[in-house]
C-alpha cells in the first residue's frame, strides 16, 4: 500500500513538472497598443552599452539613437517608456519571454530571425565590417588569414567574420559588443568584426590606430514584436512611416548616425514586415 501511495506521489508530481516545463517554454501572450495604453508603460528592450545605438549615460539614462527611436514610440502610444538594457544573445529571448514588449535593440533583419520575431520594416541602414590595424594590409577575406578576431557572440558579425575568414583565422566570441572592442583596443585580439560604427568607439579608445577594412554584408534594422501580434506591429509601421513623413527620423539620424537617412527597401527576402 505505501509503495502504491509513493508511486502515486510520483506520478503526480512527474505531471506536475511536465506542466510546469510546457508553461515555461509556452510563448508570450499577444500584447496590443490598447494593452499598453491601459498599463501606462511600453517596456523597451534595448542593447545596453552599444553607442550610438544605447547605451547608458553617466547620468543613469539610457540614450542612444534607439533610446530615442523607443521613446518616440513610446510617445506616440501615450505612455511612459522604460528600457531594459539586453546583451546580444538575451534580446530575442527577452521578447519571447514576455519580459519585453518590443525589441529597439540594433536587430539586423535577417531571414533566421524572421522565424523567430516579428520584424517591422526598416528604420536603419548599417554594414558589417573588419575593423583592423591601418598599418596591415587587409583587402580580401584571404588577408585574415593568421589573424585573431574579436566578435560579439551570435551578433551578425559573428555570422558574417565565421563565414568569410579563412581556417587559419582565430575568432574569439566576447559576450556583447564592449567586451569585443575592449579586446581589439586592449591588444587581446587583431581586428574586429562590427558594424560601420564601431570604428568611433575604436578610435575613442586608441586614436589614429585602426580603420574599417573589409565590408561583409549591407544591413537594415527594424524593431521587432513577438510573432502574429498584429495590432503592435501595424502600430510600428503606422509609427516609422510617421517619422519618416515628418522628418523626426532625419532629426535623430543627424544626431546619432550623421550620415543622411538612406533609401529603405520595400521588401526583403524572407522576412515579412507585416504580421499573419
């Protein structure tokens, strides 16, 4: 009779944590603007030390041109914004989690993570580059060779540095895009894989040393929402067409990019703006 009560007790709780794990991995439930509007918050997630893209003041503000982008956002609802700084591999499980509400956090538009997210269309044009010393010779993928080079871990220039440099070049993976500067200024490592603004963090951190070398792949960002929340993302698009229309993007490309705001695509393969 015990052992029948203790198989029983067993059994029960075996159930009870197969409940438990599928309630975990379940995702999020659908949020609405409405939503948003009635708890007074956007909740933004955000890269969290990755200028010009946010990055944290020494005044405790987040700031940034994405900073920027969730703010106006967040205003354009009605409601407070608050920023959650995430690392590069947290910002896609922080959104499905349901600790975020959407995703302003540098996120290239890629086919991989379209199966993942929702992408809105695009509000920033970037590039993956090679950033490496001016005084060596780097004008093809065949010139890495031998070379050590920094990467923030599952960034697209992880993708991108894995895929063009030959077997003989070493990547070292840095959890985030400080520790990877950190490790080319610091002589850990000899180049960089980053996008067209790293080099300003570079050249803060060691001047006149290093320069943008190879050009890997072009790149559009767009802020993301969890799969099939419709309403949020036609709220987005409505949002960055709005922007766009009145010259607000202009103002924060200006500020943070300094470069004029580009020619956007109407359509990327395999990654739909709109959702189902």
């Amino acid at each position: 009779m015990f052992g029948f009560k203790l198989n029983r007790r067993r059994a029960l709780l075996g159930a009870a944590a197969i409940v438990a794990a599928a309630s975990l991995s379940q995702p999020a439930a659908a949020i609405t603007p409405a939503e948003i509007k009635a708890k007074g918050k956007l909740v933004v997630g955000i890269q969290g030390d990755n200028p010009p893209w946010g990055f944290v003041t020494s005044a405790g503000k987040q700031d940034g041109f994405d900073a920027e982008m969730g703010a106006l956002f967040a205003k354009e609802l009605g409601v407070e914004v608050e920023f959650v700084p995430l690392e590069v591999n947290n910002r896609i499980p922080a959104l499905t989690s349901g600790r975020v509400d959407i995703l302003f956090a540098t996120m290239a538009m890629l086919p991989d993570r379209a199966k993942a997210v929702q992408f809105s269309q695009p509000y920033n044009a970037n590039a993956i580059v090679l950033i490496g010393p001016k005084d060596k010779s780097i004008k093809t993928n065949d010139d890495m060779a031998g070379l050590t080079i920094s990467v923030a871990k599952g960034a697209a220039q992880d993708t991108q540095v894995t895929k063009n440099a030959p077997p003989t070049a070493t990547i070292r993976r840095y959890d985030g895009d400080a520790a990877s500067v950190q490790a080319l200024a610091s002589g850990q490592v000899d180049a960089l894989g980053g996008n067209i603004f790293y080099l300003d963090r570079v050249e803060k951190a060691v001047p006149g040393k290093f320069e943008n070398k190879l050009e890997f792949q072009k790149l559009y960002n767009g802020a993301c929402t969890r799969l099939g929340e419709k309403e949020i993302n036609v709220a987005v698009n409505e949002f960055i067409d709005k922007i766009k229309a009145n010259g607000e993007l202009k103002k924060i490309y200006d500020k943070w990019m300094k470069v004029p705001v580009p020619e956007f695509p109407k359509s990327l393969e395999g990654i739909p703006f709109t959702a189902k």
